[in-house]
C-alpha cells in the first residue's frame, strides 16, 4: 500500500484505480488504511 502511495504521489499510477483493480483480486484490505492514503496523495475515496 505504501508503495502504491509512493507512485501516486510521484505521478506513476492513478491510486484509485489502482484500489479498484485491488478490490477485484483476493487482496485483503482495511478500507479506512485505503481511504486514509487516497485522501493523504490527493485522490478521491
């Protein structure tokens, strides 16, 4: 997630479409730690 972040903030990826193509695998995930870093780089939760 952390590095995730790190690209976004750097203009790599988009961080919530990444989060979307997280959702769809068998990832497991704490949607408030997802919300909390798309609201820290900028994006919308």
């Amino acid at each position: 997630m952390g590095l995730l972040a790190r690209a976004a903030q750097r203009g790599i990826l988009d961080l919530a479409d990444a989060f979307d193509k997280l959702k769809r695998t068998n990832f497991r995930y704490r949607q408030e730690v997802m919300d909390a870093l798309l609201k820290e780089v900028g994006g919308s939760a």
